[in-house]
C-alpha cells in the first residue's frame, strides 16, 4: 500500500484541545425500519482529508448527504465549525458537494457552470470571473470554458464538477466518490492530484469511497464503515498495521485471522491457544487481557518469513504443503495448507523468491513469523 | 474502411418509406389545395376551373389566377380572422401551459404508484367523443345551465352569467379539450430530469423556487415547446370549438374556411387560406431551426 500523503507531525485528532470542524453526536438515520446510519459520533479535524470507507449499503453515502443537508438525521445532532447544522438546509451550509455523477448543468457551458454559486452569493461580475479563471487554471481546464458538460471526456467533467465544488470557498468539501467514474490509469493519477489540491487550498475534505485502496492513498483519516456503524477510525497506516476488528482487518488487504483463546499475559506478550494453528501463538499486545477470553490472531500475508526447517526457540512457527500459487508479477500469493486442513496465506517478491530456491507446489515449508508482525482481535 | 450498419441502398429503402408517406399523404393533398388556390371558382362539380384549359384544335392554355390571394390580403376579414387566430391560438397556449405544467410537475413528482392512475385521468376524457365533451360544455356554460344554476343557487350571482357565444367560452373549450396535450410531453420531460441537479444547485445556494427557475424550467424547455406546438398548430385551424361556443364575432381562420367551403362554395378562396394558413404556421418553425442551427455552430 502506498501513501501520497507525507507523514505529518501535526495530527489535529490528537489535540484534545483543538475544536473539530465537523462534529457528529449520535447521529442515527433510519428509513423505516432500516437503519442506515446507526448511532455514530465523530469527529473531523480542519485540513483533514477524511475517508469514509466501506462497502455499498454500509451508511457512507447517508452520512455524506446528512453533511450536505440533503438527508435529516432521525435523531442525534450534527455541528459544523461548531454551528448546530441538523435542521439547516442545504443552500445555507458552509459546506459543497462533488456528486458522483457530477451533476454538471447540461445547459450550461463550463464558465457558467463554475460561477453558478458564484452567481446565487451575489459576486459581482469581474469578481465573478477572476474567480473562475483561477478556479480553472486550479484544475487545468482553462480552454473548456465555453464548452457544454456533453463535449467533455469523463476526466475533464470530474475537474469541471471539482472546479464548482470548490468556488465558493466551502468549509468543508464533501466528495461522493469522487474517482469512482474514471478509468484505472485516470484514476491514479488523479488521486495524487486531489491531494495536492487539498493540501494547497487547505480546506477540509470528506471522501466517500469503497475502494480500499484509493482510501488509503489520499487520506490523513479513515472511518471504516460497516452497517451503518464505524468499525475503526485511524489514519491508513494504522488501520492496516492495527486493525481493531476482525472486520477491520479482513476488509483492508489480506489477512490470515486464527480464532483460539487466552492462555497467558505476561506485560505485552500474550499467548494464544490455537486449535487450527495446532500451537500457542505469541502475540504482542499492550491491553490487558483475560485468559480464557476467546480472541482471534491477524496475521498479514506479507509479515510471514519462510524457512525450510523448524528453529529452536522461535515462536510461531507452523508446518505446512504449498498448495496453491498466484503469480502476480511483483508478488507472489502462496496458499499454504496446515496440518489441520486450514490454509494460510503468506505473499513474496518474485525478486526475492528468485534469488533463493524457488518455491514450489507441495513443497513442504515451515511458516513464521514475529510477535510483533501480528494483532489480538477481541472482537 | 469504415464499419457501416447497413448498405447504402438499404438504408436509403429504409428511409424512402417515411419519404413516400408523407409525399402521398400530406404533400400531394398540399398540391392539389394549392392548385385549387390558383384557380378560379365557377359554378360546377367540382366549383373551380382547372388551370390548364384546352382552347381549340388541341391548343392548351396555363391559366393562374392570383386574385383569391389578392383577396385575403385586401379584404380585412381574413387578415382579422388570421389575427383572431394568432390572438386565440397563443392565448390559448399560454393557459394550457400555465395550468399544465403544474399538473404535469406534480404527476412527475408524485410516488410511483400515483403517476400511471394520475396519468389515466389526464388521458380519460379522450375515451368520450371530443364533440359529446364540446356539448358538454354547452351545458355547463348556457344561461340556465350548471354553472349559472349553481352560482345562482348559492346566492353568488342574481342573473345569469353571459359565458356562452363569447371569446371566454371559446378559450374554456379550446384549453380544456387541448390540456392533455401540454400535460403529456411535459410530464415526459420532467420525469427524465435528474434530481441530483437539483442538489447540486441546493449546494450551490439556490432555493427551492431559484432551483426550479434556472434548473427546471430551462431543462423542461423541450417539453414546454412540444406542448406549445401541440396546442398552437391544431387551435390556429380549430372550427368545431369556435364554431359550437363562440360568438358570431368570434371570427377564426378554420370557421372561415369552413365557410367559404361549404356554404359559398368558393373551394379556390378557401384553398387559398389554407396556404396561407400553413406559411403562417411553418414560418416560425423554419426561423427557429435556422437559429438554433446557427447558435448550434457558434460553440467551439
């Protein structure tokens, strides 16, 4: 997974002195008897570029559209720059949206589209255009301006849709998939753009998006989503290296998860009894745990070191047949079958399986790995 | 080479269907009325002479007569009588429109289960004969009709209201029978249009009544100028309306036809006013598809 984002020494989520800029108190939608968005609290700090993340139906664009006004909550209150927003409507919040499908004014051309906000703010005309000239040498489209929305590429209407989003120097700008139109290569390129733009406007961004991966790149934060409820909010890194839930983790990457129970803490070590791993797994983990409290151990792919006998002295090591490989050019994805039928998961650079002996099918090899390189799910 | 769907000679059969059609059907029938427009009226079966004209020992003449022309345009009857259309035909659009657009905005926005019933009602008064529903209306607007006898009976009016063989009448009848056809096309514009848009411009600091005036109503415009065509083009030429509700100063183009038709028997005059009715009615559209064209061509 890679980052766009530099690594930042400011992260505004840990002062708990700093105002947030949007704040959600158990916010709850229901539309009948389903509950899309079910008693959630949040916070999102000014400059954040904020991820909700998760699959389709898991409340992320209901939480969107409640930022934007476009749905009322059904109970739980909803401040912004700490302004009680729940019952304002949309034409009256500090906050803009980019939709999903743009929703560019067909009859409009380009310019008019950009300074429609403009427009209804009551900026004078020259005003009105500066803005919009800056608006669009922002995002690169200064010879579309008097083009109509059905002449453009799909890529030019989402920096056409960027553009207006934008114009009216929102709070907070809420973008409803924003890459979700375009194609892969597009796609990635564009990730690195949107960032870019925030970082130099410096306005708060709220992105609502299922694809992990994009998540991961653009985002300071990410709030995964699941049933209308936060599984986990962290920045990336930490969603993937400490993923609170077994949903969490499952959701972001690849994981091996072994279900088992407590047998022992000693400080931040904690051993894990196993039934399909056939061993006690050692895990570090820092929280206080039970024995006896059934827990599930995560275990990355990429975390596992092959070797080809068992080492005295090391912990988690398990035995194992090679039973299936998906080549992937960079990596590898080897499937490995344990003596109790379950099958773990480990990937490797080609680079490095080439220059040792390759692996192969129903090789027998010995799997381990660190304390460190995997978590103790509880729930 | 370039993929092509169909030959060249298929497609051109294809097309030539339509073509024929409307050659036979409606430019060949616009021939023959614009021949009788060129003659002169006589006393005869059929009332015109034709215009080529055997003379003696096989010499033909070519006769044009140019005077019912003449004639529509020097006599101020049928020039008042075009204007009495124009005045009745827009009127009447303009009304159709004001009332159909709410009705056909509200059948759009109305829940799914709503619009094919709503619908059904908008279209249920064309399963009774357009003429039983003009006496209809005879008996709801006359003297001692319902609509006198219910405003008398509740004390509202002392004598009757004169409804009957006047202009209102005429634009009562003319915008209800014409109604369905402003609801129709618009309600298939509006049902099309995309609400996200509506959003967008709530997002952007529009209010419900700004989103309609620049979201709405311009993306509705197609709908607007198909209702407003349905409604313009039949009323220019309307005669059974005027003819049953109106006035004897309800003077039309289509009762005027009529006229000159059956009663003078003067088929070349009555040719004539046709044509000019129809210049009258293609001239605008010929104008606004030359400047949608060129306003067409003015973007990059």
């Amino acid at each position: 997974m890679s980052t766009a984002r530099q690594f930042k020494p400011e992260e505004p989520w840990q002062a708990p002195e700093g105002e947030p800029i949007v704040r959600l108190e158990n916010v709850t939608k229901r539309f009948g008897a389903f509950y899309a968005v079910d008693d959630i609290s949040l916070n999102i700090h000014a400059g954040e570029f904020f991820s909700l993340l998760g699959p389709s139906g898991c409340g992320k664009t209901t939480l969107l559209r409640m930022l934007a006004g476009f749905e009322t909550p059904t109970s739980g209150r909803l401040l912004i720059d700490g302004q009680d927003v729940t019952d304002i409507p949309p034409y009256e919040r500090p906050v803009n949206m980019m939709f999903q499908s743009y929703a560019l004014f067909p009859h409009m051309n380009v310019a008019d589209n950009i300074a429609f906000g403009l427009k209804q703010e009551g900026m004078p005309k020259s005003e009105r255009q500066d803005r919009v000239a800056e608006l669009m040498s922002l995002v690169q489209i200064e010879p579309l301006a008097k083009r109509k929305p059905h002449q453009l590429s799909g890529g030019q209407r989402q920096r056409v849709a960027l553009a207006r989003s934008l114009a009216k120097h929102p709070k907070i700008l809420l973008l409803d998939e924003p890459l979700g139109a375009l194609d892969k290569k597009l796609r990635e390129q564009t990730q690195f753009e949107l960032v870019n733009i925030q970082e130099r406007l410096g306005i708060t961004f709220v992105v609502v998006t299922h694809d992990q991966e994009e998540a991961m790149t653009m985002s300071s934060r990410i709030a995964l989503m699941h049933e209308g409820r936060i599984e986990q909010v962290d920045p990336p890194r930490r969603l993937y290296e400490f993923p609170s839930t077994r949903y969490a983790a499952s959701f972001i990457g690849s994981v091996n998860l072994f279900d088992g129970y407590v047998t022992e803490q000693n400080d931040d070590q904690v051993r894990v009894q196993c039934d399909d791993a056939g061993i006690q797994l050692e895990v570090r983990h820092s929280q206080p745990l039970v024995p006896g409290m059934a827990v599930t151990v995560a275990l990355r792919p990429e975390k596992v070191r092959v070797i080809h006998q068992l080492e005295a002295d090391t912990p988690n090591q398990l035995r194992g047949v090679i039973k299936e490989i998906a080549y992937l050019g960079d990596v590898s994805i080897y499937h490995v079958e344990l003596a109790s039928g379950k099958r773990v998961q480990f990937t490797q650079s080609n680079v490095q399986a080439l220059a040792e002996q390759p692996l192969t099918w129903d090789e027998e090899v010995v799997l381990s790995w660190s304390a460190n390189s995997c978590g103790v799910l509880t729930e | 080479m370039k993929p092509t769907s169909a030959r060249p000679s298929t497609r051109h059969l294809i097309i030539a269907v339509p073509w024929f059609w409307l050659a036979l059907f409606f430019l060949l029938p616009f021939l023959f009325v614009l021949k009788i427009s060129l003659s002169e009226p006589t006393l005869a079966q059929p009332p015109y002479m034709d215009l080529i004209r055997e003379i003696e020992d096989g010499f033909v003449t070519l006769v044009i007569n140019f005077s019912n022309y003449q004639l529509l345009l020097e006599d101020s009857l049928y020039l008042s009588a075009l204007w009495g259309s124009l005045k009745v035909a827009a009127i009447s659009t303009l009304f159709c429109l004001l009332i159909g657009y709410p009705m056909a905005y509200a059948i759009a926005r109305s829940p799914l289960h709503w619009r094919l019933p709503l619908l059904m009602l908008i279209i249920l008064p064309f399963w009774t004969s357009f003429l039983i529903r003009i006496y209809a209306w005879i008996g709801i607007l006359k003297a001692n009709g319902l609509l006198n006898n219910l405003l008398m009976g509740l004390g509202l009016i002392d004598s009757p209201l004169a409804i009957m063989h006047t202009p209102l009448a005429v634009y009562i009848g003319v915008v209800y029978n014409y109604l369905p056809f402003v609801v129709l096309p618009l309600y298939a514009t509006l049902i099309r249009l995309d609400l996200t848009l509506l959003e967008a411009a709530a997002d952007l600091g529009c209010r419900p009544w700004k989103q309609f005036l620049l979201i709405t109503l311009p993306l509705s415009m197609p709908g607007v100028i198909a209702g407003a065509m349905l409604v313009f083009i039949p009323v220019m030429g309307e005669f059974v309306i005027p003819d049953l509700l109106g006035g004897p100063d309800t003077l039309m183009l289509g009762k005027l036809m009529w006229t000159e038709f059956f009663s003078n028997k003067d088929w070349p005059l009555a040719s004539s006013l046709a044509a000019l009715l129809l210049v009258v009615l293609i001239l605008p559209f010929v104008l606004l598809r030359h400047f949608e064209r060129r306003s067409e061509e003015g973007n990059p």
